[in-house]
C-alpha cells in the first residue's frame, strides 16, 4: 500500500523560510513523478510543483516560481519543498501526491497533508 | 496550458444519481483528466483517470458507484446510487507536458 507521510509545516514569519519533506513508502520511488499540491483555508486545490522521477526535471505555477525549490533523494524516498521568501498567501495545507507514472501524468496517490502558516 | 471549468455545486437524493462536468478549455479537448474526492476535512482521495474516448481507471477500492464518461471537451463522473458518505467536494485535474491544473470543485450534497 502507497503511503505518504508530509512533515516540516508550522508558523514562520512573513519572509520566512521552512523545508517540507514526504516519506514514500510502498512503491519503486524513483519510477514515479512526484508533486506538491496546496490548498488555502476553505479554498481549492492549487498545484505549487512537480518533479520527474529521476529529479532531473522540475516545474513550478507562477505563483511560487522563483521562491520555492524542490527536489528529491530516491535513496531515501523522500521528496523536498524548501519555500523562501514566503508570504501571507503561502498560508495552505501542503499535500505531498504521487504521480501516475515517470512524468507528465495525474496525481493517484495523497498524502494527509501538513499546514504551513505564514503571519507575524 | 489547459484550464478545467467545474460548477459549484450539485445535489441530489440520497439512492439516486449525480452527474458532475468538467470542460476542458478550448484547443485541450482531448486531454485526459482525473478525479479526486475531498470529503470534509480530509486529504483528497484519487477516483480515476478520464481519457478522452471515455475509457476510465479508477483507483484502489474506489466503489463501482463511481464511473466517468467523455463527450467533446467534457468529462462526466456519475456516483450512482447516491450515499452519504458521497457527500464531499469533487476535484478534475488535467496536465500538460510541465504544468497542472485544477477545477475549482464542485461540491455534492446529499439530499
């Protein structure tokens, strides 16, 4: 059984930085593309970033691009957001998701989530 | 880049039917998408991948209740006899080749 277990979230400052992490366990990690999806307080789902099973490519919205970075360890199966500069509006639960397949494919797989405050 | 337009609310009786639509953006009609269920206060669930000829997989132990079809630049998904616990928002999500996106949700209540 799939099973993905975020950490890391919490309250930071506006300008702030924290590091998420995703625990896979379960499935052959690097055979899968992985992604982080994020959703306000009482809002939708928006999806902040995603990352090739070999990590070698990664993709970002624009609304994080620049600020937020992931990445991947395969040894560890473990899967990365480092977020920077963050703002009010980073406020959300963070899901770590699991794609379908190696790259460019939907999302099959949840985790719970972890909530990532950002005020002062 | 794709975009997918979702109503935002539908209900229904319980024991009875629901059909749900997601329109694909004009020059994506014949992108696949997902579905997902998001019950109250719980992480989204994945229910199926929706090709567009109308061939679905659904997820893990995902109830036979649930199946999609496709016409044009629509995706359906149809809970069939209609339980409680069916009640929860309802997410498509479609993808090209370096970004997702997703609907808005359409939220089903059960009568």
């Amino acid at each position: 059984e799939v099973q993905l277990l975020e950490s890391g979230g919490g309250f930071v400052q506006p300008g702030g930085s924290l590091r998420l992490s995703c625990a896979a366990s379960g499935l052959t990690f690097s055979s899968y593309a992985m992604n982080w999806v994020r959703q306000a307080p009482g809002k939708g789902l928006e999806w902040v970033s995603s990352i090739t099973g070999s990590g070698i490519s990664t993709y970002f919205a624009d609304s994080v691009k620049g600020r937020f970075t992931i990445s991947r360890d395969n040894s560890k199966n473990t899967l990365y957001l480092q977020m920077n500069s963050l703002r009010a509006e980073d406020t959300a639960v963070y899901y770590c998701a699991k794609g379908s397949a190696y790259s460019g494919s939907c999302i099959d797989y949840w985790g719970q989530g972890t909530l990532v405050t950002v005020s002062s | 880049q794709p975009v997918v337009t979702q109503s935002s609310s539908a209900s229904a009786s319980l024991g009875s039917s629901v059909k749900l639509t997601c329109t694909l953006s004009s020059g994506h009609r014949t992108y696949s998408i997902a579905w997902h269920q998001q019950q109250p206060g719980k992480a989204p669930r994945f229910l199926m991948k929706l090709e567009d000829s109308g061939t679905y997989n659904k997820g893990s132990g995902v109830p036979d209740r649930f199946s999609g079809s496709s016409s044009g630049a629509d995706r359906y998904l149809t809970i069939s006899n209609l339980q409680s616990e069916d009640e929860a928002d309802y997410y498509c999500e479609t993808w090209d080749s370096n970004s997702w996106v997703f609907g808005g949700g359409t939220k089903v209540t059960v009568l």
